[in-house]
C-alpha cells in the first residue's frame, strides 16, 4: 500500500487527466471541457509568449502585500486576545465573524473603495485572511505552559531568554500554520480581487479568458496559477517551515537516543 503523498497526488492527478481526456474525446466535448492536449499546448504557447510574466509579477506584489497587512494584523490581534482576557471578550465575535464572511464580499466593497489598484485586493486578502491567522496565534498564546516560566524564573534565567525559548517556541507552530494557511487565502482571493478590479493579473486575465468563451484560455491560466502555488507551497515555506522547526527533529532524535 502506498502512504507516500506526492506518489499518492501524482497517480490521482495522471488518473484525472485520462478521465478527462477520455470524456473530451469521446464524447467530443473538447468545446465544452477542452482537453489535457489543448490545454498543455496552450500552456506551452504561453509560456513561450513571456506575457505571463508581467500578469504573474503583479499578482505576486499583490498577494505579498495582502499577506504581510495580514501577518501584522493577525499576529497583534492573536497575542492581544491571547494574553489579555477583556481584548479576548471584546474581540471575539468580530474575529468569528471575520471566519465567517464571505470572499466576494470582501472583494466588492474593497473594489467599491479603492478601485483598480494594487489596495483593493490588498485589503481584501488582508479582510479574509488576517481572522485565521488571529485564530490560530490567540489558541497558541492560550496553550503556552506558564508554569515553564515560572521553572525558568526559579532556575534564574533571563526572562527575554524565557520568552523567546518558551513563549516563542511554543506559538511558533500555530503561527506558521496559521501563516501557512493565511498565505494561501490570500492567493484566492487576491485573483478573486483581480476578477472584480484590476487591469491585470492572473485573476483578470482568467476573466478575459471568461469573456472570450474559451474555456482553453481560462484552463490555461488556472493551471499556471496552480503550478506557481505549488512551487511556493513545496519549494519555499517548506522548506523554510523544515529549517525553522528543525529543531523538533533533533529534540525527538535525542529523545530516542536516550531512550
């Protein structure tokens, strides 16, 4: 039985493309659904092209924009409520219903607001994403083990020391998983901004594949999108995520060796 995932991700997505291909063809819906061979050749011409390029660097400003308002917001806010019980009250519900708002809501009153700017789907992502990164970083500063602190106290060290190897190392997973999430909200519903109010961008440029009726288009540029997520996902916080918790893997090593 096979438990690896990429080995598990990559069987399903080859059985997905022959299921398409198969329905494509067969039932001559290439107009309909298109196919994986339309798809890939236009893929290959765009990439050729080089018009990617300019589309896709916008796109990425946007979402880094969206992603550090977020990481600001959603970090202060998550160790406010965290560590002071009248900012937990008082802030609660609106971060619940932060959770709960819908995407395209979001976009249409930022582009409502601001416009065809890089602010709209800036403020947007920041609106959807900065609740779950609050969320996670508020349930992390709860679970802290104080009680480590006050061995630390008892044991004289530093308290800045203290804070860094027990207050930091214990939020620093939800944090990163919060991030981790946030980060790829942001991605949606920056091209969801992108459809509403931009010039362009991956986002408006799935729309102009919408108003062309080329579903070809639209796969296109989906795909594209789906390919640079995954490089940032499995090429970049990954392995950022590896280093910063490898010590966890040398502590269980140790644990181990112990044993």
């Amino acid at each position: 039985m096979y438990t690896n995932g990429k080995v598990i991700f990559l069987e399903s997505t080859v059985a997905l493309l022959v299921f398409w291909a198969l329905l494509a063809h067969g039932l001559a819906l290439t107009d309909t659904i298109s196919s994986p061979t339309l798809v890939f050749a236009s893929l290959v011409e765009l990439l050729l092209s080089g018009d990617w390029v300019v589309h896709m660097a916008d796109t990425m400003r946007r979402v880094i924009y969206g992603f550090v308002l977020t990481t600001i917001i959603g970090t202060v806010l998550g160790v406010v409520m965290g560590m002071s019980d009248f900012w937990e009250n008082a802030l609660q519900d609106y971060i619940t219903i932060g959770l709960a708002l819908p995407s395209l809501f979001a976009a249409i009153f930022a582009a409502m607001w601001f416009g065809l700017s890089d602010v709209t789907p800036m403020v947007a992502a920041a609106a959807i994403a900065f609740p779950f990164l609050t969320q996670n970083v508020y349930e992390g500063v709860k679970n802290v083990n104080y009680e480590l602190m006050e061995m630390s106290s008892a044991f004289d060290v530093s308290r800045n020391r203290a804070i860094r190897r027990v207050i930091f190392q214990s939020v620093l997973p939800e944090w990163f998983a919060g991030a981790r999430y946030s980060f790829a909200i942001c991605w949606k519903i920056t091209t969801l901004a992108e459809l509403v109010a931009a010039s362009s961008g991956i986002g408006y440029m799935i729309e102009f594949q919408m108003h062309k009726l080329s579903i070809t288009g639209v796969l296109t540029w989906t795909v594209l999108f789906t390919m640079v997520i995954l490089f940032v996902e499995y090429g970049i916080l990954q392995q950022i995520e590896k280093r910063v918790f490898a010590w966890r893997q040398s502590t269980e090593i140790g644990i181990m060796g112990g044993a």
